[in-house]
C-alpha cells in the first residue's frame, strides 16, 4: 500500500505493515502529539505519534537497505529489513500523551 506523507512523499508499507497500521492500537496514535505542547508556542507544530512512526518505519527500512548493500557479507536479507522496518512502526505503540514532555 502506499501511503503520501507530508516529509517522504511516498510510502511504500508491506501487507504486514498494513496489517499492523490497520489495528486500534495503532490508531489511536493518530490522537497522540508527537511534539506534546510545542504547538503552543509553535502553532504548525502538530505531528501525530501516527505520521512520526510511518516515517520512521519507512526511513529504517531504507537503512536496512543500504546496510544490506553496503556490506553483502552480513547476510541481510528481506525478512529481515522487514523486521526492522516494523520495529521502526511499532516503537513508540505504548507511549501515552505527554510521554515525553518530562525526558
């Protein structure tokens, strides 16, 4: 499936993926500030949790890729950049709203 977003253009998310983004916890993170009050002070500021793990799932898949290429002998391979392209969606699944306001 592909999916427009606002930093990386286009999207490319493996069926898996789209299984994934598809669930209500994923969802509910479309209702998350990824940059908790900031938009206060900077009223454009208003990234979800949502759009942050699209992109990251999609920036570290594209790492594992080039990793995959740089260095052939490591033995990437699909399965595994798949992997690693999920982790990048899931990671921040159990943060709650203001999360990080305190870090």
């Amino acid at each position: 499936k592909r999916v427009h977003d606002a930093v990386h253009g286009q999207i490319l998310l493996p069926p898996l993926c789209v299984a994934i983004v598809d669930t209500r916890q994923f969802q509910r993170m479309r209702k998350l500030k990824q940059l908790g009050t900031a938009e206060l002070v900077y009223p454009s500021a208003t990234h979800t949790r949502f759009e942050h793990s699209l992109g990251v799932a999609h920036k570290a898949a594209k790492v594992a890729r080039e990793i995959k290429e740089a260095q052939p002998d490591l033995g990437i391979d699909d399965v595994d950049i798949l992997c690693v392209q999920i982790a990048g969606l899931v990671h921040d699944l159990g943060h709650g709203p203001f999360s990080h306001q305190f870090e």
